[in-house]
C-alpha cells in the first residue's frame, strides 16, 4: 500500500488499488474519517475528458485543497499552456480566463445556479461523505453496501456507499427546486489510516449532454504554502452571471 505524506508525491503507476473487508455495519463517523478534505492536499495532476454533444476537450488539471474549503484549480491544454486558473472560497469565484485576458468573479452563488452544487459539498465529487446526520449512528450494510440519504442546503443527496473500504461508490445530487442533477460515479481508491481518494471519477450531468472523466495521476497530502490568487494584470473584469 503506497504512504503519501509530506510532500513527497506518489504517481498513479506506483499507487495499487485497495480492497476492503466485509463489514456488517459502519457508523457515520467512520466513513467520515477518511474524507480527503480532512486534509490539506494537491492534486499535482489529473487528466481531464469532457464529453459534450458536439465535441470532446482534453484538458490536464491541477487542484489545490486546504481545509478552510479554499480551493485553487488550474486547467491546461496537452501541451502544458494555461487556459484558465479558478480561485474558490466559501463566498467567491475568481477566474483568470488567460485566452482571453478576462477576469471573471462572481460569489459563490453562482456555483450553485449554474452546476447545482455549492462550495460546502465540493469535496463530494472527490469521494467525501458531507452529512448532518449524527456521526455514531449505526448503519446496516447488505452484501457490503449501504446508502445514505440526505438534504443539505436544499439538495437531495444519495449515496451508495462501499462498506469495506467506507467510502462512496456512486452519489447523486439533486436540486430540489430546479430538478437539477449530477451523477458521480467513483473507482479505483488509495488509501492511508488517515484517508482515501478515488482516482478515477466520472461525473455527468442528469441529462447526459455533459460528461466529465478524471483520472487523478498524481498527489500529495500537505501543501508547501497557503494558496492565493493573484488576478491577471490589466484583464477585462467580468461578472459571473
């Protein structure tokens, strides 16, 4: 089993797969231990696919993760140049559209109208068990599985939930004013004591026009320095609407 800690980064041809043992029951708070959020963390690089009706894109990604919620992503094309870096706390979104020399910022908000989904349950996508519910509550599993169902901020959360590894397997995110809906389905997880992540994640939208691939190739637990955006001199600002 590979160990990530420090800054030492672990490539994905070195990572093995781990399996679980069977469990009859896991509580809350032990699926929630092994949330990646838990931690500071970067995702030095990931392979993106995103599918629409007419075309696909091919994108490298990095992501920058502290435990405050502050995120900071950065989305190249194959050939290494910057397209776009986004700059995301709980109240704000900042992007340096570098293609286009524009500045875009917006609050949070508009994470939420546009993708259905607010900053609070991003580390969903990541494999993460964001719940309300109380942590020491028993959940029976049924051949390994059980789900959990909840409502956060207005969406219908349902996970599917591997017992042995006591991470999400699949998980759908329902807006339930808009009907809006993604799907996300999680493979391939790395372990410590202290966590797990999928590397594989496939994410679509409920009408299937959109679909992403990610394929996590290499991280690290920790980060060298707090993250900070410095916006692009003399870009057009743009308001997010």
């Amino acid at each position: 089993m590979p160990i990530i800690t420090g800054c030492a980064a672990i490539k994905k041809s070195k990572m093995q797969e781990t399996y679980g043992i069977v469990r009859n029951k896991v509580n809350y708070q032990d699926i929630k231990e092994l949330n990646i959020s838990n931690n500071d963390f970067n995702i030095i690089k990931a392979d993106i696919v995103i599918t629409r009706i007419d075309r696909k894109e091919k994108l490298l990604g990095n992501l920058k993760y502290q435990k405050d919620g502050t995120i900071l992503v950065s989305m190249r094309n194959r050939s290494g140049i910057e397209g776009a870096r986004v700059f995301i706390t709980n109240d704000t979104i900042l992007v340096n559209d570098r293609i286009n020399k524009e500045l875009y910022y917006g609050s949070a908000d508009y994470l939420e109208e546009k993708y259905g989904i607010t900053t609070y349950m991003l580390p969903i996508i990541l494999g993460d068990l964001i719940t309300h519910k109380n942590n020491q509550e028993k959940i029976d599993c049924n051949k390994n599985t059980t789900f959990i169902n909840d409502i956060i901020s207005g969406k219908e959360i349902n996970y599917t939930i591997d017992c042995g590894r006591r991470k999400i397997r699949n998980v759908s995110i329902k807006d339930r004013l808009s009907g809006k809906k993604i799907n996300i389905e999680l493979k391939n997880f790395i372990e410590t004591e202290e966590y797990s992540i999928a590397t594989n994640i496939y994410i679509s939208a409920d009408n299937q026009k959109e679909k992403i691939e990610v394929s996590i190739e290499k991280l690290v637990i920790g980060l060298e320095r707090e993250i900070t955006f410095i916006p692009g001199r003399n870009y057009e600002k743009v308001l997010l609407r």
